[in-house]
C-alpha cells in the first residue's frame, strides 16, 4: 500500500513558537537602515569643523572681499567704500563670533554692554576703534580715496589679529 500523500502534516503545526526575529525580513531590513544612519551621524560629526577652522575660513572670505573691494575703489566714493569695509568686518564678525553687530549703527554697537564680548579684550578696543573711524568717514568730504585703500589694509590686519577672548579658568567660575 502507498502511502497517501495528503496525509502529510504542515510543518507549522510542530513549531512550538515563532521564528526568532533575528530570521525575519523586517529585522534586517531595519538593521541596514540603522547602519546607515548611523554611518552617516558619524560621517557629518567627523567632517564638523572647529571653531579656529571656522574662523579662518571666514577670514579668508573676508580678505578675499576686501582685496576685491580694494580693486573697485576707485571708481567709488569714500562713503560707499567705508559702507563696504564696515559690512565685511561685521559680517565676520557675525558670522566668527555669533555677534549681531551685523544689524546695529555703530552707536547701537558701542551703547551695546556685551558687544563684541567674545573677542580678546585688545582686540575689541581695536575693532570698535576701526568701524569708528569707518563710521566718520561715511560723512566726510569724497578727497580721501587715498585713505581708503589704507583702511583697507588696515582692515585685513586687523582681522588677522582678531581672536577670541580667553577662556575663563573652571574654578573662577565656581566662585
């Protein structure tokens, strides 16, 4: 007698439980997605830049401006080249030290308390200095092109020099 081939159970039936999750499409599925994320989380930290590597860009961008201004200034008055110095440096310094001088006078910015608070404290006199001296000259007479390509280059050391205040020591800060 042959056997009948319909009698043969489904293999389901002698399973005690489910297939661990570890076998599952769905399991792995996620897994790679996972990684990927990951991989990716690690690659965007790995290539975030310091903040001197920032700075330095951006004093970069800045020189390359000013040197490109310094081509235009004779075809532009006093005014609108003293406009665009003053622009550079607050961009930078909007930009290198999260200071909204940017969008203030330069009344606004010396009448401000904590302006410019996070650059070393030479460097701040001599910044205010220099957008003061480029605030006077917004309202003088056009006959000072020369000074200008002065203030320029003035402007680039200046920018060179700009750092950081110093950190304050831990144990300061606790008392």
């Amino acid at each position: 007698m042959t056997p009948d081939i319909h009698d043969i159970s489904s293999p389901e039936e002698f399973l005690l439980r489910e297939a661990p999750l570890w076998q599952s499409a769905w399991f792995w599925s996620l897994l790679m997605i996972g990684s990927v994320i990951v991989w990716l989380i690690i690659r965007r930290v790995g290539k975030a830049k310091t903040s001197a590597e920032l700075r330095q860009e951006l004093l970069e961008d800045a020189t390359t401006a000013l040197i490109a201004l310094k081509t235009k200034v004779d075809s532009m008055s006093p005014q609108a080249s003293a406009v665009h110095i003053s622009l550079i440096i607050r961009q930078y310094l909007e930009t290198a030290f999260q200071d909204p001088a940017l969008f203030e006078t330069n009344e606004e910015l010396t009448l401000r308390p904590e302006a410019l608070e996070q650059l070393h404290p030479q460097c701040r006199t001599a910044v205010m200095d220099h957008l003061g001296e480029l605030s006077e000259l917004k309202y003088v007479a056009s006959s000072q092109q020369d000074h200008i390509t002065e203030l320029i280059d003035q402007t680039i050391e200046l920018l060179k020099i700009t750092e950081p205040a110093p950190a304050e020591p831990e144990h300061a800060a606790a008392d």
